[in-house]
C-alpha cells in the first residue's frame, strides 16, 4: 500500500516531484560523468605507459630543441630528426642496457584513411619490445614487407590496404587505442620503410632525401636491464655517448600524469561542490516538503498509519524520486560522455580512453547507489522527524 | 468499550515545568457501547484534548485509557496504531483529505493500510451514497467544498465498522440537511453496537445522544 500510496503521492505532485527527481538527476550526473571522465584520463596514461614500453629513449642531440616526447604521444607530432645507426650500437653497449630497439619516423603527406597526414613509424620487429607486445593483442603473425600495423584511429579500407606514396601497405592489425596521437600512426618494419622513403624521394616529397633506414634511426629505444638504475643508465649514456641525449620515458609522461592529476582533482573539486550544493538544496527542499505535509502525515496517523508505516512512505518516495532522477543523471552523462569523448580529449589535451562496457556497467550502478543511499540518508532524517510529529497539534493547526 | 481512568492533560510553557497549563482536568469517563455521547463547551476548554487523548493520538499526563483490556498507552506504536485503524473511527477537525487521493480511495485508505485481501468498495459507495457525495467518489479533495470534504472524512472513519467513532466537531461546515444526516448516521452507527463520540457546539446534536456531557476549563461533568 505504502508504495501506490508513495506513487499516487509523485504523480498527485508533479511539479514538486519533478524538482526532486532534478535534484537526484544532478547527483548521479556529476559522480558518473566525472568518474568516467577521470577513469577514462588515468587509462589512457596506463594505456600510454604500457605502449612507449622503454625506460629510456635516446633521440640525437639537436633534436632536444625540436623533440618533445609529450606533443609527440598528444599532437603526434615526432619531428623529422636522424641519428646514424652506429649510435645505437654504442647506446647498445652500455652497462645496463637490456635490450634496444630503432624507430625511424617518417610523415606522409597523405593516405586515403585519413584527412591529415598521418606518422609513418619504421621498427625492426626482430629487436622492438614496444610495438610487438601491443600488437599482440589482436595479431599475432609476422610483420613482413609491405604490411602495416595501424593505430585504433586509422580507418582501414574494407580491402585493408592504405597506399602511402602510391606503394601498397597491408593492415595486419589495428592497434588497441591509448587515446594519444600514437592512434594515429602507422608502423612497419625498416625494409617497408625504405620503400616509403624511396617512394618519397622520387615524388619528391621528401625533404631528407638522403636518408636511409639501413643507415639512420630517430630514436632508440632502451630497455634497463634488471637492478641497474634507470637513472643511472641514462646519465651513462648521456656521458658516454656523444651527439645523443637519452630522457627517462617516465619523465617524459611525467607532465602528463601532472597535468591528469590537476585535471582529476578539478574534477574532484566540482563532483564534491555538486554533491554538497544539491544535498544541502535537497536537505533544505525535503525538510520544507515535509513540514508542508504535517497534516498529511497527522491524518495518516490518525487513520492509524504507525510511525515506521510514515517513515516508509517518505523513504519509498525518496527513493522512488532518486531512482528515476538517478538513472535518468547517468543516461545524460553517458549520452554527454560518450559521443564527446573526442570533444572532452581535444579540450583537456590529455590520453582519454573509455573504458570497458563491464567498468562503465559498475560505475552507472556505483552512481545511481551513491545518489539512492545520499537521497535515502536525507530522507532518514525526514522519516525520524516526522514519527516525532504531535498529531494532535498538528490536527488543530489552521482550524 | 472505551474507558479512560484519571486522565489528565497538562501542558508546560516552560522547560522548568513552573508555568503548567491544564487541558484536561483529571477524569474518569466512559464510553459505552450502543450508545452515542456528546460533549459540549466553550472552545479552548479541553473537548478535542480529550478525544486526542481517547484516540490514542496523545499520551496523557496521569491516568490510562482502555479499549476493552488493552492499555492504549501500554502498547508499541506498531500495536496501537494497529488497534486505532481497525477498531477506531477518528474524524478529525477541520479539512482531512488526501489531496493525491480521488474521493473514493480516501475513503478507502483505512482499509488499504494494512489489509491485503479486497477492500470495501461496495460499503465505500455505500457510505458516499449516505453522505451525498457519491457522484463525487472520483474527484480529488481539491475539488470538493468544505461541507464535502467534512462528508467524506466521516465516510473514510466508518469504512471499516469500527466499534468506537470518536467525531470532532463532524456537523461544522455542513448545512441543515448534511448536519442531520451526519448525526443520523452517527445514530445508525451506534445503533449497530459501536461507541460513539460526539465532540461538538451544534445545538441540536443532543437530540440524537445517549449522554451528554459538558467541558469547562477542562473540566468535564454530565447534564
């Protein structure tokens, strides 16, 4: 009875009910929108982490001027620099290098799958610990000539072959997003590179015309061997080979994990300041419904209506209206999420990848739980004031 | 039936308890069974205190009330309200309906609270069809004048038989013919084996009580 009671209640009032269920819709809104929007900031810095896989990246030195590893991984933007092959062997040699890998950045101009012109990323498959381990999640194959592996936002022809310079690639695999610019690039193995270069040079495209992938790199990627400081390794190499700097891969996101941070805690700041504005309006508008209603209760009682059975019915009421303004907060924050997604990660300037429907299913219901068990504390306070009401009194009020 | 032993009412104004107020002098009364009684006054001087007090709605200052062998201020609220929805008829003062309820489901309501099987809707119309109102069973109290917002609360108070109706004030703002038919139902109901209690100032209501009793700064005695 208490629940059509409460549900005649709500549609007796509309107005009043819609205030309330706006109120819930505001909380559920600020915790899921911004929960998912800091979620989606901190996986793609894990993604990001996990994918440049080094500890320590050596680029030549007058690239320090032009190379910043942050535009690089945000605007995709790597800079057009070479180091010759030799310098990776010697970065090679030093103590506590693990492992090195070559990569050789190349722009194309164009390509059909995109509008803009994409990165083009040379790797040696034999030696890369970064590219391969990435791939593996969805190909698992050679990587032979002529085959590419493309980033999450490269759109693939229905054929999968992407023509740069008018030299056929094959897409064997499309990356998992990280929500950098690396979604956007192109790998392939330094033989297919070369042709790239070479059919760049005779459309002359290209402004370096006589690099070659058998000769130069642009960055080598390191790998610290295990109980060497990568601090150390990297002021080694720094000191030991000449015409190159090495930087920590940590310290490169490091600005970005900054910046993620300030970005979480204004987040942070503006859920919190929501949460305490709404439940301090809703507080206020609860407790001036209720003493509006004193005569309804007080003619309940008088009907025999208990104090739990009063109780109950501002409780199923609240939570009625918390339920519906709950679901519908987060419904707005997925339809405000989801479809600009792209918009909140231009804006911010930082990784955003969303996460799994399973995460995104647990943080809805996190939400709505979080705005249900606010609203039914609220009402908690309503339901102890109200089984206090003197009917009596209340009875001869206004008479 | 219903008896009240010693009860008495005091209000204190302030918190030392040195300014006291006393609603309700200390009383003996009974109300038996069969049989309609009336109390009269002045208003202000204890009437509506005391059938609060009968209800179960306000717990005395000394004294006790029964219904039949239960000690109404003895039990839980869960029980007492139990025992007032099933065997206690209270027609409050002044306008009592539910403005998210039609005509019909106020009346209704008492038997909806805490029973489960089908509710008396034939008696429901019944009762409308004695007050006047039953082409007015689904409008919404909004809608309804004073006079018929005052007939349906007297209806809702005799949806489930009960064997004690305690009325306050039930004849203000009805006309001649409304007040007559209340009382007359009041009487029928009486009639059917039920304590009534008529707590009011309309001069002709003694015509249709058993006994009738007079309030005076709280004090109650028997014309």
């Amino acid at each position: 009875m208490i629940g059509k009671l409460s549900l005649k209640n709500l549609a007796g009032k509309p107005g009043r009910t819609a205030a309330m269920v706006l109120l819930a819709m505001f909380l559920s809104f600020s915790i899921f929108a911004g929960s998912l929007t800091v979620l989606s900031l901190q996986q793609g810095l894990n993604g990001l982490e996990a994918r440049l896989g080094a500890d320590i990246i050596v680029v030549p030195y007058e690239a320090t001027t032009k190379f910043d590893v942050k535009s690089m991984l945000l605007q995709g933007n790597p800079g057009y620099f070479y180091l010759n092959r030799s310098f990776a062997d010697k970065v090679a040699t030093r103590p506590g290098v693990e492992a090195t890998s070559c990569q050789l950045y190349l722009a194309s101009v164009s390509a059909g799958c995109c509008s803009v012109a994409v990165q083009l990323i040379g790797f040696d498959p034999e030696s890369d610990f970064t590219i391969l381990p990435w791939a593996q999640e969805t190909y698992h194959g050679e990587i032979g000539f002529g085959d590419v592996l493309v980033g999450s936002d490269i759109s693939v022809p229905t054929d999968g072959v992407l023509r740069f310079f008018d030299v056929d690639c094959r897409v064997v695999a499309q990356l998992a997003k990280t929500g950098s610019a690396l979604d956007t690039a192109v790998y392939a193995n330094m033989e297919t590179i070369q042709a790239l270069i070479e059919a760049s040079q005779a459309k002359g495209l290209n402004q370096y015309n006589d690099i070659s992938a058998d000769e130069v790199v642009s960055s080598v990627l390191v790998r610290v061997a295990e109980g060497y400081d990568v601090e150390s390794v990297k002021n080694d190499i720094n000191l030991h080979v000449r015409k190159v700097v090495a930087v920590r891969a940590s310290n490169m996101i490091s600005t970005i994990a900054d910046n993620l941070t300030g970005v979480s805690r204004l987040i942070g700041a503006f859920i919190a300041a929501i949460w305490v504005l709404s439940l301090v309006i809703m507080m206020i508008a609860l407790t001036m419904l209720m003493n509006e209603r004193r005569r309804e209760f007080a003619i309940l009682r008088v009907m025999g209506a208990s104090r739990r059975k009063l109780a109950g019915l501002v409780m199923a009421e609240s939570a009625l209206t918390n339920l519906l303004g709950g679901a519908a907060g987060v419904a707005l924050a997925a339809l405000v999420v989801f479809p600009f997604s792209g918009v909140i990660e231009a804006r911010l300037g930082l990784p955003f990848v969303l996460p799994g429907g399973g995460r995104v299913l647990a943080l809805a219901l996190g939400s709505l739980a979080a705005c249900l068990a606010a609203g039914a504390a609220i009402s908690a306070v309503c339901a102890a004031r109200i089984s206090r009401i003197d009917t009596s009194l209340i009875l001869r009020e206004g008479n | 039936m219903l008896r009240a032993e010693g009860i008495s009412k005091n209000y204190y104004r302030k918190r030392d308890g040195s300014n006291v107020f006393t609603a309700v002098q200390p009383t003996d009364f009974e109300l038996p069974e069969g049989q309609v009684t009336e109390i009269t006054g002045r208003s202000g001087s204890g009437k509506s205190t005391l059938l609060n007090l009968l209800a179960g709605l306000l717990a005395p200052s000394t004294g006790k009330v029964w219904l039949d062998d239960a000690d109404l201020y003895a039990l839980p609220d869960g029980a007492l309200s139990r025992l007032r929805n099933r065997r206690v008829g209270v027609i409050p003062q002044g306008q009592s309906g539910l403005h998210s309820l039609t005509v019909l489901e106020n009346v209704l309501l008492p038997a909806r609270l805490y029973g489960r099987g089908p509710v008396p809707e034939a008696r429901a119309r019944q009762l409308l069809e004695r007050m006047g109102i039953a082409d007015l069973a689904d409008v919404r109290p909004g809608d309804l004048s004073g006079g018929e917002m005052r007939r349906m609360a007297i209806a809702r108070a005799l949806i489930l038989e009960p064997s004690v109706v305690l009325a306050d004030e039930p004849t203000g703002d009805l006309d001649d013919g409304n007040t007559a038919a209340v009382l007359e139902l009041l009487r029928d109901t009486a009639r059917q084996g039920a304590a009534v209690l008529l707590v009011t100032h309309e001069a002709g209501a003694a015509r249709y009580a058993d006994a009738v009793y007079r309030m005076d700064s709280g004090r109650l005695t028997r014309e």
